[in-house]
C-alpha cells in the first residue's frame, strides 16, 4: 500500500477507502494491499463496523460535536464521560441494544483520539535518527588541484573526521575560495556543506547540496538529496521533507530508498499515548 507516495498515514488512507473518496487506482491498490495483508483487511473491516454502528444509531452526531473539541484534554474529559455512562446500570429491555451503542461510542472515540494525536515532529525525527556521514576519500576528479591547496584539504579532512565542523568549514572555504567555481571537486562542495550544516549555516549549505542534486553526472546527486532531507527536517518543514523523501522513493534502485521509505512513515505516523 503505498501511502507513502500521497502523504497518508494508514489510518486517513482507511478512511478515504471506507468514506467512498478514492479513485479506481487507489482503490484497487489498498485491496490488493489487503489481500497480502490479513492484519490490514481486520483493521478496515473493523473501521468499517464502527462507522456502520454509527450511522444505524444516528450516533455519527458525536463526531461532529468532536470537531468543536480545541484540546487534548477535552477528548479524553468526553472519552471518561463515555465510558462512565457505559457502567451505569439500564432497563433490562435496553440493556443489549444500548450496550452495543455504547461500545460502539468507546470504540469511535479511542480511534479518533488516536487521529488527534500529533505526529512527530521533524525536528524530533532529526534528533533520533540523523548522524553525520563518515568521511570517504577525497579525490579530486577533473578538477585543478595546486600542491598549496593540498594542506588545507588535509587539515580539513582531518578536522571533518575529528568532529570539529566549524573548523573543517573554514579549511574547506579556503579550497573552494582558490578555485574557479567549476573547478571545486564535487565532494568538496559536499563535506563543505555538511560542515556548514553542523555550524549552522544552512543556507549557503543548501545552495552547495542544490547544485550537486541538480548534477545529473555527479556521483554524489543522491546523497545530497538525502542531506537536503535532513536539513528540512531539522528546520521542522514536514511537507518539504515529505516532497523529497516520496521523489527518493519514486527511484527504485536508489541507494537511500530503504531509508527514505522508513523515515517517511514515521514522518507520518501518530504518537500514542
């Protein structure tokens, strides 16, 4: 099921399947999806009773009134309510009829408590899961490399290895300052612009990564996408992240893919309690 590719967490995917607003392609795919997927088929088949219930019981009102809830704690105040009023003793002609109703009122609110859940932040996603590349060799393909620029590209490596970013930064500066800008080795415009990613300096980082993801003939065109990635997450932009992380999954041989699709599923999945 790829909700990947239309930025939909399974359960809003559920649910336009369910409410009748998918087209025919995306239909014939969540069934498919279904038919691989046991666990998946119960879960829609589950949704599909609870919003049945309520329909029959005219008690879809309730989740009208939930859209005027303005916090979390007002969901679970009503979701307390509800279940109190479940244990509450009833007439014995009532009883079956009203139980099913209630259960099934417990059973609406628990999901769309869930639905209202925050997903997690990007920045959060950022901290837990990115690390700085590891250096690889910096050779300098086709590019003019004067024996006096040798010393800072040393230092500059060593210094990158060594974690000391603003100083690997300001090494790799005076390289790319010296060169003619067609003449910088894309690896350097690369650990250049993670060097200033981790100094802060974001937007000049951006440019450098721009200009290799645009390079059709670099080797390092996908890592800087992937890099580009971070950057947005880091600066909290989930629908720029959620762009280029669905672009990398488009790429079925890419080398970030089995990343790219983990990362965006936790992008868009719902914390819990």
């Amino acid at each position: 099921m790829s909700t990947d590719g239309n930025n939909y967490s399974k359960e809003e995917w559920i649910e336009l399947y369910l409410s009748g607003k998918m087209n025919d392609l995306e239909r014939q795919e969540i069934e498919t999806a279904m038919r691989q997927d046991p666990s998946l088929a119960e879960e829609v088949e589950l949704m599909r009773h609870i919003i049945s219930g309520f329909r029959h019981k005219g008690e879809i009102a309730m989740i009208k009134e939930l859209k005027t809830l303005s916090s979390e704690e007002e969901l679970k105040g009503l979701l307390q309510h509800t279940e109190k009023q479940i244990s509450r003793p009833v007439k014995k002609s009532n009883r079956r009829g009203w139980y099913y109703g209630g259960i099934s009122a417990v059973a609406i609110l628990w999901i769309l408590f869930i639905g209202y859940q925050p997903r997690y932040t990007p920045s959060q996603l950022y901290q837990e899961y990115y690390q700085v590349p590891a250096y690889e060799y910096f050779p300098s393909r086709g590019g003019v490399d004067p024996d006096f620029l040798q010393p800072f590209i040393s230092s500059g490596v060593a210094y990158y290895e060594g974690g000391n970013y603003p100083g690997a930064a300001d090494a790799f500066e005076k390289v790319i300052a010296a060169l003619p800008e067609m003449d910088v080795p894309e690896e350097l415009w690369y650990y250049s612009a993670i060097s200033l990613v981790e100094t802060g300096q974001t937007r000049i980082a951006m440019q450098r990564f721009e200009r290799l993801a645009a390079c059709d003939t670099c080797e390092l065109q996908e890592d800087a996408r992937w890099q580009m990635t971070w950057v947005y997450l880091s600066s909290g932009d989930r629908a720029a992240a959620r762009q280029l992380l669905s672009s990398i999954l488009g790429e079925e041989t890419g080398r970030y893919t089995i990343q790219a699709k983990e990362l965006l599923y936790r992008l868009n999945q719902r914390k819990w309690f």
